[in-house]
C-alpha cells in the first residue's frame, strides 16, 4: 500500500500510523481527484477533512478506556480492530464501513443505539482488517480469521452511553461539546476532560477507593448480557464509566467522584494525570495560583467552576473574589 499511495498516487505514507488518509491535506484530496477521477466533494466525505482535527490521537482504538494507560504511545495509535454494526451491514446492499466506525472509542451504532460488535461470535477473536498481502477481498460481514458470518442478535446500549457517545460524536464533527453542569467546550478540551478523568480513576485513587467506586458503578451501569462491560479493558464499557462519571453533574454519584478526582488534580496532587493528558505542570509559583497551559486556556478556570465550592476554597481560602478573576 505504500509503494501502491507512493508511485501511483505520489502521497509518500511509509510513516508508521500515518493517518493521511482519514486527514488529508488540501493538496492530497486535489491529487486523489485527480488520479482517480472521483469528486473532490465525494472524497471529502470518506475523510474526517470536515470534522474537528485530530487532538492527541483522539481517534484510536479503545481511545477512552483504562487499558489506554498501559499501551499510550505514538506507535500503537491506531491497529487493524474494528468494531461493527451487524445490523447496517445486514441492511446494506454491498456492506461498508462508514467513516464514524473507523473512530476507536465508536461503541454503539448511532443509527441503532446497539452495542457495535468486537468480536467474532464463532471464534470469539476480535474483529480486524485482513492483510494487505491476502488475495481475497475484504467483506466486513465475515470474519477475516475463521471467514464466517458476523451475524449475531442486537444488544440494546444502556441510555447513558448512547447519550454520551452522540456528544462526542457532535464534538467531534463540530469541534464543541456540551456538557450539562459543565457547559460547552472545545473538541480539544473535551478530549483533555476526558483523558484526565480516566487516569485519576485509575491511578489517582487507592485500592479500597477505585473498587468502592467500580462498585457504584455497576449498580447504576449493570453487566448487559454479551456485552463487554470491563470499564478498563473495553471501548464500550470505558464508554459506560464515562458517562457514569459525566451524566447529572452536581448530583449523581459519578459525578461527585469526577468533582472529587478533579480538586485533587486541581490543588496539584495528580501530577502523572497531566502528563498522560498533554498538560504543562507549572513552572513557577504554587498549583493554586498558576492557570496550567491547557489546550484551551480556560478549561481548568471551567473545571474550577464546575467541582463547585470545594475546589473554590481550595483555590482562595483567603479570598472572596470569583474564581474567573
């Protein structure tokens, strides 16, 4: 494929992970129109070339959930795993994979609202894009392993992921996400948000603390029969902890632990969740006076106004003032 995008199409992809092709430059979409007489416009429309631009690999696999801390690094930004929607490709006459699944943290059909499948049912391997070195054509429908069908029955998501993953998806098209409690923030602030509140669960909290959580969280996200619901280790349950940690903010029980996490990282006792979100500790002064370089200036003055009073008084114990001074 790279000799093919090099010699024919002179787009030089030999970079491993190379991402031209979801985010392609002006000049490279003119000069796949040209060689392949497609419409520029139609071509645009198979690229992420309108969408928010990538920020931090915000589009690889498992993008959001736990394991991300164990395997965060340029190199494994992107594989071949998919995850389908058995029920679009059932209904398409020549099955494809539209642009949103080729997003790594996508979970949940947005046409259906069912959990989109990872794993072949037959030989329960995880689903991914055959070999460029096979002869046989590829057909999402069918395993690319055991080469049986994909078919299985649908499984209903829980509401409060679906509601979550079509914010990010509104995010990620537009560039802002809203967040009730929050407000509206930048596609870039909402990938830092989101980053920061995975590491603090799992590494900013103790043993007893992170299973007292977990368990809370099942109680308002129970297990859905074959779903994978590891909140560490799958895409769909990463999904579920997040809006768990996100959904009825000021009240929730999630959110509280989200408020909670948040102080402690705020009065800068988190250090290690900075670095994992792309954040500059301060160079000078104390945590509680110094604004940290963020994508967005004003996404930690948000933050700060979000975790409420606490984090208030944690700021300006010896001040009246508003925290937006």
């Amino acid at each position: 494929m790279n000799v093919f995008a090099r010699r024919i199409l002179g787009i030089d992809s030999a970079l491993s992970g190379s991402s031209w092709w979801a985010y392609p430059s002006p000049w490279a979409l003119t000069r796949l129109a040209t060689k392949t007489e497609i419409p520029l416009a139609h071509l645009r429309r198979m690229t992420f070339a309108d969408w928010a631009p990538q920020f931090h690999d915000d589009d690889a696999r498992e993008r959001f959930s736990g394991i991300r801390l164990q395997s965060h690094s340029p190199a494994r930004r992107r594989d071949t795993r998919l995850a389908v929607c058995v029920q679009c490709l059932d209904e398409s006459r020549a099955p494809y994979l539209p642009l949103s699944w080729t997003l790594g943290w996508l979970s949940i059909c947005p046409k259906h609202e069912t959990l989109m499948l990872v794993r072949c049912p037959h030989c329960e391997r995880r689903l991914r894009l055959p070999s460029f070195a096979k002869a046989s054509g590829f057909n999402p429908a069918m395993c690319s392993l055991c080469q049986k069908s994909v078919a299985v029955g649908p499984v209903v998501a829980h509401l409060g992921a679906i509601e979550l993953q079509s914010k990010l998806l509104q995010g990620k098209r537009s560039g802002l996400t809203v967040f009730r409690g929050i407000g509206e923030i930048t596609w870039p602030q909402t990938v830092t948000l989101l980053d920061l509140l995975v590491n603090l669960f799992w590494t900013g909290t103790t043993y007893d603390e992170r299973w007292r959580f977990v368990a809370d969280f099942a109680e308002d996200f129970p297990p859905i029969e074959d779903g994978e619901m590891s909140a560490y280790h799958s895409r769909y349950g990463g999904m579920c902890m997040l809006s768990w940690l996100l959904n009825d903010w000021g009240r929730g029980r999630g959110p509280m632990v989200s408020r909670k996490l948040l102080s402690r990282w705020l009065e800068g006792s988190q250090p290690q969740a900075s670095r994992f979100a792309g954040i500059r500790a301060p160079v000078t002064g104390s945590a509680a006076s110094t604004l940290w370089e963020t994508p967005e200036t004003n996404l930690r003055t948000i933050l700060i106004a979000a975790c409420g009073v606490d984090a208030h008084a944690s700021f300006f114990p010896r001040s009246t003032s508003s925290i937006h001074d």
